[in-house]
C-alpha cells in the first residue's frame, strides 16, 4: 500500500516537473523540446509515465490551458503547428478553453497583434466558426491575461465574472493599433462579405462602436486612414450615445496626447467630411485642448456657426441665473461689523451677552466665518 502511495507522489511530481518544462517551452519558443517532450511522454506507446497532448499545463485565471492553448497565448506559430498536424491535438478543446475567457482563439490573435499565427489559423477558425454558426458570439474577458507570471496557478474566485460584452475581433485589432493584422485581414475578405469578428462596420454590444469609431477614439490617425482607404468602414456612424466620430475623438483626447487627435480632427472633417456641427456644443465643452478647441471654432465659424467654447461654459455655468441669496437684515448687520471691526470676535458678540458664554459658541477660523459671509 505504502509503495503504491509512493509511486503515486512519484508520478504527480513527474507530471509537475513535465508541466513547468513545457510552460517554458512555449514561452521560449523552444519547439524541440515541444516536439522531444511529445514524443518522450505523449504518443500512446510511450514510457509508463502517461502525459495526454491535451493535458493541461498550467491554470490562468481559474481557466486549465493545454499546451496548444498556452502557444496560441504566447503567438507561437511553429509549436501550435506542430500540435496540430502532428501532435493532433484538439482544436475543439481549445475554443472550449478560450470560451470560458468568453473569447475565441482568433480574439488573441486580433488583441495581441499575432499576425504570422493569425494567417495560419485563420482558415481554422473560418471552418469551426461554420460549424456553430448558430451558437451565441464569445464575448470579452474583462481581464487581461498574463502568461509571464511568477505564479503558474491563480486562486479560484467564489463566483466567476458576467459575461463582458461581444467585440468583434477586427476591433480588438484596431484598438490596439496592430496595422499588418487589420490591412491583413482587410485583403483577406476584399472579395467577399466577411464574417462579424472581421467586419469593420460590425458593432461591439457595450458601446456600439465601430472600427472607425475605435480608430477615432485611440486618435490613431494610420489606422484612420487604412479604414478609410481601404476599407468601408463608415466613419459617420453613431455609438450608442448618440456620438459621432468627432465626439468620440473629442472624448479620446482627454485621455492621452492630444497632439495626436489634432491631425485626427483635421482628417475627420476635411478628408472624410464627417459633420463638424453635429451637437457642436457637446464636442466644444468636451474639448479641454486648446488646438483642438481653436481647430473646432474656425471649423464652426467657416459654416456661419459664432460660437466659443468660453461662450457656451458660460451659458450653461450652473451658476447662470441664479436667483441672488436673500441675506437678513441681522446677516447684514454681521458682515458690516466683520469689516468695520477686522473679524474680531468679541465686537459679534449680542449685547448683553457675557464674555464666558462664548465657550458655547462653534470654534471656526477666520477664514471660515469669511467664506461664510461671502458666499
């Protein structure tokens, strides 16, 4: 019994020492000892030590990944092809993998920029997407993966996270600003209607974006022009709030270098002819950069719009016809001997009211009992 239990552990570190092996593997790209170890441990007349192609080899984000699944995180093209074709490994097993992250396998591709893995995969993917055609679209993780961790298994939650809303695998490209995966992809269905996940006017279910709305968000102007260029994406499109490309950027500019957004304006509206009046309110009071915010107001001024960003944050100022504060007449009185007397304390005193009963009174500073009596 004892040496049954023995050569139990024996095996279960075996299969620790195997995994850790294969992990670094495919971060490194090693595909001999992929192919080394798959020989050694996975073909069916191998040693005793039993070690399935579709074994996992290490736990993210509550989710078991193979060997397969964990290349395609890392982008190895040669080591998936490999499982593929001669490995035989279970592309089934992988998009069940991935649909636990409420993703596909060509959602990373997209995301990550793996353009080499992308063209060998793709026809894949186009194949087995056919095959659940009417299964529901995988939707995004709200966490981002990260396979170079210290710790190879992450704690299970108690609950797992909703389903994040889908997005289209294109859009992913474009909002991380991988330009050979979109022109790519873009070639490859140029002569036929492409699928959802490679459609640039298809929309994400949480914001209702395009590509072009993407594109104009990120204030990536080569990605602007690509779509534009190439492409029918359509650039005067409306998110779900009703925003327009201009008002998108507008937004986007808040957020990172508005130098980039100014040539993205520019192209907006004098190369694509995107409606600079559009809730031209909206986009001016959205603007904090001053190029941008000047840019806006010629543009508006060239189409007989007078207007000013000042101007309309003073029209729509919370404190724009506000009733005045009716002050008593005792409040009046208390002002005038705060400045006859230079805030001193015992001139506010009633009369007749003794010196020790101003313990009883709220301690504030000057400058409180300033603020107070000015507002």
């Amino acid at each position: 019994m004892g040496n049954c239990t023995c050569k139990g552990k024996d095996k279960c570190s075996s299969f620790d020492q195997l995994r850790e092996r294969l992990v670094a593997a495919v971060e490194s790209g090693r595909l001999d000892i992929i192919q080394h170890s798959y020989e050694r441990y996975m073909q069916s007349d191998a040693t005793p030590l039993q070690f399935a192609v579709d074994e996992w080899i290490i736990v993210l984000q509550e989710v078991k990944l193979n060997t397969l699944a964990y290349a395609f995180r890392a982008g190895q093209t040669e080591i998936v092809k490999f499982l593929i074709e001669e490995a035989h490994a279970s592309v089934g097993k992988l998009y069940e993998t991935y649909k636990q992250f409420n993703r596909s396998p060509a959602d990373i591709l997209c995301e990550y920029g793996f353009l080499s893995l992308l063209q060998y995969f793709l026809p894949i993917h186009l194949c087995e997407s056919g095959k659940s055609a009417t299964s529901a679209p995988l939707n995004d993780s709200q966490e981002e993966l990260s396979i170079f961790s210290d710790h190879r298994t992450i704690l299970l939650r108690e609950k797992a996270d909703p389903p994040a809303p889908f997005q289209p695998g294109i859009q992913r490209a474009c909002e991380k600003g991988h330009i050979g995966v979109v022109e790519w992809l873009l070639t490859s269905f140029e002569s036929q209607s492409p699928p959802a996940d490679f459609d640039v006017n298809a929309v994400d279910e949480k914001a209702g974006e395009n590509c072009a709305l993407v594109a104009a968000k990120m204030g990536n102007l080569q990605m602007i022009k690509l779509l534009h260029q190439c492409s029918s994406a359509d650039f005067h499109a409306l998110n779900r709030r009703n925003e327009s490309a201009i008002q998108v950027a507008a937004t986007g500019s808040k957020r990172k270098d508005a130098r980039n957004y100014y040539d993205c304006l520019r192209y907006l509206v004098e190369t694509i002819g995107v409606d600079v009046t559009y809730n031209y309110e909206e986009t001016l009071l959205i603007c904090e950069d001053r190029t941008l915010i000047h840019y806006l107001e010629s543009q508006l001024r060239s189409k007989g719009i007078e207007t000013s960003k000042e101007r309309l944050e003073n029209e729509y100022s919370l404190t724009k016809n506000r009733a005045p504060r009716q002050v008593s007449q005792h409040s009046q009185e208390f002002e005038r001997k705060l400045k006859r007397c230079g805030f001193k304390i015992t001139d506010l005193v009633e009369e007749g009211q003794s010196k020790s009963d101003l313990s009883s009174i709220p301690q504030r500073s000057v400058q409180e009992v300033s603020s107070f009596s000015l507002v």
